[in-house]
C-alpha cells in the first residue's frame, strides 16, 4: 500500500500541483467535445490527401521538428520574475479525494469526499523542489549546489524560462520544466529562485534573494 500512497503524494505534487497527465478530476465548469466531428472528418481527409500524395513523410519531419523545438526551449512561464526580495510562506497539500482509491488488492484507503493530506501518510517524503530561471548563470549555480548539499535523489530542479536540455546537457544532472506554469501557479510562486520542501505537515515554499 505504501507505493500506492507514494505515488498518490507524488502525482499531487508533481504532475497535479510536473504537468498533468491523466485521471478524472471531476468537471470545473462545462465540458465541451474535445474535438468536432465535421472537423476531424477534414483533418482525416487531409492526411489521406497527402498520404496519396507522398507528403506525409515531410509532415511527419515538420511535426518532430516542431516537437524537438518544444522540447528544447519551451515557452518561459509568464509572469515570473528574479526574486527581488525573500518570502517564505506554508502551502497544504491537502486534497479533496474524487473517488475511491484502492491498492493492488482492492483495500480502499482512501473514500470520495474523504479529505487528507498525503504528508500525513507519507512521514518519509523528503523532496525538494527548486524553481529557476535556467538563462540565469546565478540562479543555475544555486539549484545545483542545492543538489550537491542536498543529495540529487532528492531534489528536483525544475526551469521556469530556458532550455531544460541544453542545461542537462552542460550540468549532466537532470532538469525539468514548469510546463503551463502548472507548478508555480499551484504554489502562488512569482518569484525565482524559489524553493519547496516539506516542514511537518505542510510544504514550505521560499523565493530566494540571491
């Protein structure tokens, strides 16, 4: 069952709070169709089109070419700026459980409606976010002290503005991106360097004057 809480800690911190992937998080507002049918009726149409025409292997290179720039340099995160001044403020965690969820052989531990805060079932989580803005050379430096003190299992560095590759590459240690700004918006971060750890049953989210 403890793998299963992890992941449910870890899906809220990371993917709900590194971007969300999946799951049914009930509605927020109405719903519409993902995507109309008279119009994936023309999309389909297209790509016969160009399949029959010998196209579609110069689509496949535009769309990866596309993906690969994305990938590289991602768009900054609005609205972010260099810390000027230090705060420190307490985040919970806490959630709202949307359904039942059960481990590996069906024992629910956690109902509908039911309200937790996975620190609670988690005493071990120790990870450490850190927000920075990878064109920043200080800010850079920073994190990646921060993973040297602090241990590289630990901390998860993630950018803001720049590219995550190019500064995997030149750091060799691994970096991520605030896609949408899911994170910092969840955390109410507008500043970086920034910082998240946990303190009791709480996390502790620090912008960092340099």
């Amino acid at each position: 069952m403890g793998h299963v809480r992890a992941s449910l800690f870890i899906a809220m911190t990371i993917c709900a709070c590194l971007p969300a992937q999946a799951g049914d998080l009930g509605a927020y507002g109405p719903t519409f169709e993902i995507i109309e049918t008279d119009l994936l009726k023309d999309i389909l149409s297209k790509l016969r089109k160009a399949e029959k025409d010998g196209r579609i292997d110069e689509l496949n290179r535009k769309f990866a070419d596309a993906t690969r720039k994305r990938v590289e340099s991602p768009p900054p995160v609005p609205g972010i700026v260099t810390t000027v001044k230090t705060r420190t403020w307490l985040y919970d965690p806490s959630i709202v459980v949307p359904q039942e969820i059960a481990d590996d052989k069906g024992r629910v531990f956690a109902r509908r409606g039911e309200r937790i805060n996975p620190l609670e079932r988690l005493p071990s989580y120790n990870k450490v976010l850190i927000f920075i803005d990878g064109r920043d050379a200080r800010q850079v430096e920073f994190a990646v002290a921060q993973s040297k003190k602090l241990g590289q299992d630990r901390t998860i560095m993630v950018l803001v503005n720049g590219s995550p590759m190019a500064t995997m590459r030149a750091r060799k240690q691994a970096f991520y991106f605030d896609q949408l700004g899911t994170l910092t918006t969840k955390f109410g971060i507008t500043q970086v360097p920034a910082t998240v750890t946990k303190e009791g049953t709480a996390l502790r989210v620090r912008e960092v004057a340099l």
